[in-house]
C-alpha cells in the first residue's frame, strides 16, 4: 500500500509570495491533518478534514488554510508568507476514528 | 489548551542498555497516547500508542507506561540497537467528537545509540 504523499519536497518562497501544498493520503484514508514542524515550536497541528470538511483547527492565523477534496487529496495554502513560516509541513492521514497518524515526509518550505 | 512536557531532549546510552523517555501532559480529559519516531529527512513514524483504559501496552522490545493520576505516560525502550536512534515524540489527544483527534507534541528527545 502507497504511503502519504506529498508534493512539493522541497520549495523556496520570498516574502509575500503565497504556496499551496498537496497531500494524498493512503487509500482507504478519510482523514488528513496538517501539522508545522520548526525547531524553536516543534510540531504544531493546523487543521484537519474528514469528508471534505474541516473538523478541526488549531491557533494559526487565518493566512493559512486548508481544504480538501472528494477523493481526500487535500491542499493547504498559506499566503503573504513570512520569514517565520519557513517550516516542514507534514500532512498525515488517518483510517477511520482511532487517532492514528500515518505522516508523509512532508514539505519543505523555505522563506527568503 | 493541552501542554505535553518531554524529558530528556537528548539521550545517549551502549547498545543493549535500555532507554526510557518521560512526558507529562496537563489535560485530564486526554485520552490517547501515541509516540512517534522520525528519522532523519522523514515524516514522524507511530511506534506504539496507548489509551486512557490501560495502565501499560507492549511491543517487543518498546513498552508504554501511563499513569492518569500523576499524568504521565513514559516510553521504554529495551536492548538498543544503533537502528533505535532517531527523535522521538510523544503526543497526548483528546478524541473532540466524531473520531477527530488533535494531537499536541513534546519537543522531541533525540536518542543516540552508541555501538
């Protein structure tokens, strides 16, 4: 069974610019989270969508949104980036509702 | 909102001793206890998780502990090998309705393994 994946690996950004991210989870999976990871805040959940809704959200602003597709593929957006999103994004896919995360290797986005 | 404290930040031990890597959290509706590794350029791997109805959960060489009443919950692991060092995390999560869980991380203990 295919893994989490996620596209881009590797991007850079300049201040102002905006990005979108892609996820697609392990088939069978409904759920998708996103989650920062920095080395001064460590992994911090942004949000979480089942069904194409979002069920879930954490203290981010709203500069950074997310959604997600029939086919659970989601996307997130950030806009007007800042120096300090610069971060790997980790998407992660759940089955069903036992809390398991299932991590892509994520997303790296640096801000210049 | 939830707080999970991770201690130690950095662990070294010889491979075949074991390691142990404690957290506390603050929530006491907190139900769910997984722990994660990531190695180097990959995305956190679940390793073991442990729910609020069980005391202790084990896996091999890898078990989990989880005190309610103290909060705290601590991952051991026994015989290491040079493959067990990577960061390591625990998380603690409240199920918010409708199966959505909503993980809160420690900062991560880096274990070194040295053969």
């Amino acid at each position: 069974k295919a893994g989490v994946t996620q596209t881009p690996r590797y991007l850079i950004k300049t201040r102002g610019q905006q990005v979108t991210l892609s996820c697609s989870p392990i088939s069978g999976h409904r759920s998708v989270s996103w989650y920062q990871q920095t080395p001064g805040q460590g992994l911090q959940f942004l949000f979480e969508y089942f069904s194409e809704t979002q069920r879930n959200k954490g203290n981010f602003p709203g500069r950074f949104s997310g959604r997600q597709f029939s086919n659970s593929r989601s996307e997130m957006n950030v806009s007007t980036l800042e120096l300090g999103d610069s971060a790997l994004y980790l998407c992660a896919s759940a089955p069903s509702d036992t809390g398991e995360l299932f991590f892509g290797e994520g997303s790296r986005l640096t801000v210049l | 909102g939830e707080n999970v404290e991770q201690h130690p930040s950095t662990l070294s031990v010889q491979e075949g001793d074991s390691a142990v890597i404690k957290c506390t959290y603050s929530d006491s509706a907190s139900n769910y206890f997984p722990w994660y590794k990531q190695e180097l350029g990959k995305g956190p791997q679940l390793i073991i998780d442990i729910r609020s109805n069980v005391g202790e959960k084990k896996d091999q060489r890898i078990a989990v502990t989880l005190n309610k009443t103290a909060k705290h919950f601590s991952l051991h692991i026994t015989e290491t090998q040079p493959e067990d060092s990577a960061v390591y995390f625990c998380a603690a999560s409240i199920e918010s309705g409708a199966g959505s869980y909503q993980l809160t991380f420690g900062k991560g203990t880096k274990l070194s393994v040295i053969p």
